[in-house]
C-alpha cells in the first residue's frame, strides 16, 4: 500500500527530526516558525503544504524525492 506523499514527508521529517535529536522548538526556531507551526507540520491531520514540509527537510540535511511506478 502506497502512502500519500505529504503522509510520507511528514513521516520523513519526523524521522529526520529523530534520528538528529532536534525539537520541535529547535526546528521552529531554525525555520523562523512557531513551535505550534513545527506540531502542525508533523500533524498526520493537518493538511500542510508540501513545499513547508519539504522546507523543514532541507533545514535538517535532507531532501524529499518522489518516486511513482507505472500502473
């Protein structure tokens, strides 16, 4: 099963967040956001925007790739 690409960013940025120990204060703070803003980013039921999910990824090292496979 497939998850939908903002699902998947936000699982990527959680990840990323994770693995480097950095808050979600600390991310708010690099990305000149609130902390509430950082929470709804990595919301599964807030509908983001990509491009801020993908903000946040760059922000931490990383970078979001899409991949689609023919049906």
């Amino acid at each position: 099963m497939a998850l939908p690409a903002l699902v998947a960013a936000k699982i990527a940025l959680y990840g990323a967040m994770h693995a480097q120990g950095v808050s979600n204060t600390a991310l708010a703070v690099r990305l000149g956001l609130s902390e509430g803003a950082v929470r709804r980013l990595l919301d599964l039921d807030h509908r983001s925007h990509i491009g801020q999910v993908e903000a946040a990824l760059h922000e931490l090292g990383q970078s979001l790739t899409i991949a689609t496979r023919a049906a």
